[in-house]
C-alpha cells in the first residue's frame, strides 16, 4: 500500500526487507574495517556514519533497505533509527540509485555569480536530465548543490573524490568524455576513500590480515 | 598593510605536509615547549596570547581550554571541527591540506593542556584531500612517537582519529557536530544556560573542546614564541590579536586565501587579491555568508579585526570574503543566499526551518517579477522573527544576511518589486531559473 501512496516522488524511502529476507552482503574486508573502526569510539552507536560509508561502497553506491538494515543488524540499532540517520546526510545515496557517475555542481553564491547556472543548463542540456535524475544508460547522476569550499576555483564540481574548477563548457564536455571512458564507478570510489581515510596504518594492517 | 604569513609561511612547500620537512622548518617545537611546562602554564600561554576562535564566533580560547575538569573523573575529548560549510570560506581546506602537522601538533598540545584521551578530527564528507593529507600526517606522527602512547617520552598519552560527514551544513555547529560524531542526525542540543557548556558535558557526556582547525593551527606559534608576542600581532584593534586567513573570492583577480594581521583595512585585502574583475566594487560579504553585506563605501573604511567590523554593522565571521562587482544584482544574490538556508535548515526548530522558507518564497516571488509593495517590511518582519529564536547560530544566520542587505540595499529590493526586473541591466548570475 506505501508505494501506491509515493508515486513518482522522488523522496521515496527505502523499503525494509522482511526479518526472513535479510541477507548480509558485507564483504570480508568490509566486516574487518568494522571490527577496526569500533576502537576509535566509545560506544556501536557512534559508528553509524562510518558503517553508511561502508555499505554504500558494498551495495554498489545505492543505500537501499537491505543496505540499512544490514548497518542496522551489525550496529544492533533499530532500522528506523538507521534509516533517520542515513536521510539526513546530502552524500549517502538513499532515495534513489545514483549512476555510475554523480555530477555535483556547486551553484552556492561565488560560483553562482561565477557563472554556476550556465554550467549547470549545459550539463543538463547536455546528458538529456534534470536535477537529481539519472541518465537512461544508468551512467550519469547530475545534482546542484551546495558551497563545495572551494570558491576560489569557482564554478566548481565534484566528481567522485575529485574537485575540478573552474569549469566551462568545455571542461564539462571534456568531463563527460572522460568519464565514459571510466570503468570504475566514481560513486564507489568516493565511499571506499572515505572509509580508508578513517583507518590508521595499524588499522590497515589488522583489516588485510583478516 | 602587506600579507603577514604566519600559518601559510611554508604552504606552497610540498615537503611542509612530510614530518622531516615540518621538523625542518621549526616543527614541533611548540609542543616540545609546551610539554616542559605545567599545564596551567600552557592555558596561560594561550590566554596571554589572546587567540580567539577562528570558526566565525570569536570566542576566546583559553576560557574553553581552563573551562576542564582539572581533577580528571573520566575521559576528555578534544574534537576539531574541520567541517568548513560556510559559502566563500575555503581556508580550513588548505591548513588541511597543506599543513597537516600544524594542526596535530596544536591538537596536541591542546592535549597536554587539557589532559584529554583522544581527539576527533571531523571533516566534512566532500574534503577527501584534505582527510587523505591529514591521514598521512597523523600516521606518520604515530610512527615517529608524536602520538600514542608516551609522547616524545613525556607519558603523555593522546590518540587522534578521522571522522568524515556526509553532508550537512549544519554539522559546522558545535552541538550538532558533536551529536554527529555520536552517530546521529546532524541537528544541534540546547545550550548554556539552558544546558551545561561543552567543556563540562559534551561528546558522549564527557568533558570536551571544540575549536576550528585555525584556531589548533595558532597554538604551535603560540607555545614556540610566547603568548606575549603572538599578542603583538594586531596590537592596533581593541581586542582581536594574531593573524587571520581570510578566504577571497567573487569578482576579484586572484582569489585566493590571505592572511593578514588584525588591523588590516578591508581595501587593502582587495588589493592583495588582484583588485575587481568586470566592473566597479559593488558590495563586499566580509565574513562569509552569514554575516550582513557591506556596499562599496564601508568597504573602504572597514578595519578587519572582530571588534572593528561593527563599526561598519557587519563581523569578521569565518573570514570568507566575497567581493561583488557593479552587474551583481542585489536580489537575486541574496535570493540564492536564502535559498541556501532554506535548504541547509536542519529542520528542528520551527522558527528557522518555516521562516528560512518564507523569506525564500517571499524573494522567490520578488526576482519572478511578482513582488507585492510591502513585500519588504513582511521580509524585515521575517527576520525578526527567526532570529535568536532557534537552537543553534543557522537561524540567525539566515536572517542577518536579508536584514543586512534591506540595509544597504533596500532601493534596489524596491525597484525590483516596482517594475518586475532587477535594476541590474545585464546581471551577472544570468542563468537562473
């Protein structure tokens, strides 16, 4: 009945699966790098944004129920609280699966009087989508967002874990090519260096012996 | 006055972000210092230096760092809030990213001072450079016996972990960043009076320090050479002392990060950034978005320095400097400055999370050519409103820079509202929906 009730939102909420359904997809070394991380804190709870960084690279970029509820299953906290905490950050992927690539344009004040807009009309023009959408190939994910912090280089975009600015029309065709020709999803890439950013030497070292 | 490089004396230098490189440039020298005095001794170091925090409040340091349980009961945390959100500020990133050890060394000695157990680096999502460089260093530093157990022989114990966001504004704040480190929704708690400062309970109810990442870049200066000669810095102003990064950008030649001894004029940062690109100064936002706009004439008498900036009705902030030229249109501008508070409004408190939407459907409705006569007063009547009347600093945030604006600007807001179109001919944010 929930999903008559959201069509065509594009603030859909991830379905839970059901008790029996759930399966747990984490990888060896992604349980490792949990194991690793509870040292940092001084409580499970604490762990919840690491543990997001680490399913969204293990489900492919895409926090989708099972993603959730798998954190929530290895943190011992509820679904719901998972699933409130994952909704409030702009960087976790929960509403929708993003492409291979996710474009984010920072159209916040310097680079909007930068000329931000016109960059972002010609992304848009370009790959065929509106803010927040993806391309039919399931290739591209364009977004406007906010102040990047790298106004100096304004208009700035980010791609995965990459800055570039400032950007033209030509950068972005330039982009785009480049980007096609990618084989590694940038939206993973993102996720996985967060994940090692949090990890010391000795934690590197306990998570590649097992 | 010139540039005063103090934080970014060895930036440019590659070798500056490897610990052989910073110990070659007087690395850790402060902490040595620091480490052969009693604590109280490092708190009064700080205090004589008169460092104030450089995250956009002000707030004196050493209060904070006095302000610990002196008779440790339990754990003490020391957390830096690296989560630098505010639009035109991109300082915090290049401290990060270009003196890392900086950082770690003053967290470090923070710790020796404060006697805390582990710190906190918390940097927003996006900065993966910044965390990559920072990583690098503090795994150095654990090699090296710069951090860990016994540091540099002193028993002096202190561990340093990364923790990234994911997106949120918000998380800049202090409450709210902390209740993000502690794993949940980014939105800020109640503060003094109404609740204990977080220096008696903070992260996980413990005894705990938040300063911004500049603020822990000073110390190291502070320890080498006394906290009497970092005061001479910026002697002229009333109460703001040592240096500042400010973080130029807009219309300008060569933006960039600046820094400068308090007391410099306003005009003469506009000059170390290459002077104006396409046109005549318009309006200057100082401080980074939250703080009001100045016009072209206050900008040429402003004297940068916390105190000194009220004398123009506007504040130091994060020192994000934004500099607009004559085809800016006012409305528009702050259009998209409202539309970023409406968007980054955690949500928890009404004022803030309905009035920053009022005041954006209110210039929605301005910049579409559909304003209505006393559209103005409903906008000043707005702002009243939200701020002081939330949790945390967002909501008075997004009211000062519409109030600010009406200030300088009001003719151009009434213009737009009489005949539909902005008085700017050719605007330079054309492109807007």
């Amino acid at each position: 009945m929930s999903e008559l009730l959201q069509i065509g939102s594009r603030h859909n909420r991830p379905a839970p699966p059901k008790p029996e359904d759930l399966t747990l997809k984490f990888s060896p070394k992604a349980v490792a790098e949990l194991e690793a991380l509870k040292g940092h804190y001084p409580d499970l709870k604490s762990l919840i944004l690491p543990a997001l960084w680490i399913a969204q690279r293990e489900y492919d970029g895409h926090l989708s129920g099972a993603a959730l509820a798998e954190v929530a299953f290895r943190l011992k906290r509820s679904y719901a609280e998972i699933e409130g905490v994952a909704t409030y950050y702009s960087m976790y992927n929960v509403e929708h699966k993003v492409g291979k690539h996710k474009i984010e344009v920072c159209t916040c004040l310097t680079c909007a009087v930068c000329g931000a807009y016109q960059v972002f009309d010609y992304l848009k023009q370009k790959l065929g989508v509106e803010d927040r959408e993806t391309t039919a190939d399931g290739m591209f994910t364009i977004e406007e967002v906010e102040c990047l912090d790298a106004c100096d280089r304004a208009p700035v975009l980010q791609v995965g874990d990459e800055y570039l600015g400032p950007v033209d029309e030509r950068a972005v065709d330039a982009l785009i090519e480049k980007l096609r020709n990618t084989q590694e999803s940038t939206v993973v890439k993102l996720a996985d260096e967060i994940v090692q950013v949090h990890l010391s030497a000795t934690d590197k070292q306990k998570v590649s012996k097992g | 006055m010139a540039e005063k490089k103090l934080l970014l004396e060895h930036a440019s230098d590659p070798k500056y972000a490897t610990l052989d490189g910073y110990l070659a440039k007087s690395g850790y020298n402060g902490l040595r210092a620091a480490l052969g005095m009693d604590r109280q001794a490092v708190i009064d170091q700080i205090k004589a230096s008169g460092l104030r925090g450089r995250g956009g409040a002000g707030f004196p340091t050493w209060i904070k760092w006095n302000g610990i349980e002196k008779q440790k009961t339990g754990p003490v945390y020391l957390i830096c809030n690296a989560d630098e959100g505010e639009p035109g500020t991109f300082k915090d990133k290049q401290l990060m990213e270009e003196t890392p050890f900086l950082l770690v060394e003053g967290m470090t000695i923070a710790a020796h001072a404060t006697q805390a157990d582990a710190g906190y680096i918390y940097i927003r999502g996006e900065f993966v450079d910044s965390a990559r460089a920072l990583r690098k260093a503090i795994d150095e530093a654990y090699a090296r016996g710069y951090l860990g157990k016994n540091i540099l022989g002193s028993g002096l114990n202190f561990d340093l972990y990364l923790h990234m966001g994911a997106g949120s504004y918000e998380c800049g704040e202090e409450s709210a960043l902390m209740s993000s480190l502690m794993g949940e929704r980014g939105m800020p708690r109640l503060k003094f009076p109404h609740a204990p400062l977080p220096t008696v309970s903070g992260a996980w109810s413990r005894p705990t320090i938040i300063n911004n990442v500049e603020t822990y870049a000073c110390a190291p200066f502070i320890l080498q050479n006394g906290g009497a000669w970092y005061a001479s810095l910026g002697a002229s102003t009333k109460n703001s002392r040592g240096t500042k990064i400010f973080s130029v950008s807009g219309h300008v030649n060569k933006p960039g990060n600046y820094e400068i001894e308090f007391g410099t004029p306003l005009r003469d940062l506009l000059a170390m950034a290459g002077g104006m690109k396409g046109g005549q100064l318009k309006a200057c936002i100082p401080g980074g978005s939250s703080v009001p706009m100045i016009d072209a004439d206050d900008t040429n008498k402003a004297i940068l320095g916390y105190e000194e900036m009220a004398d123009v009705k506007s504040m130091v902030g994060s020192g994000g400097c934004i500099f607009l030229n004559e085809h800016t249109c006012i409305v528009t501008f702050i259009w998209r400055t409202a539309l970023f508070y409406a968007n980054e409004s955690c949500g928890k408190c009404t004022p803030c999370r309905e009035g920053t939407q009022w005041i954006l459907q209110i210039l929605e409705r301005i910049i579409t050519g559909a304003g209505k006569a006393d559209d103005i007063q409903l906008l000043k009547d707005v702002c009243a409103q939200i701020d002081g009347r939330s949790f945390c600093g967002l909501g008075d945030a997004a009211a000062w820079p519409v109030a600010g604006a009406l200030r300088v600007f009001e003719d151009e807001f009434r213009y737009f509202i009489d005949h539909g179109h902005s008085i700017v001919s050719k605007p330079s944010m054309a492109g807007i929906r």
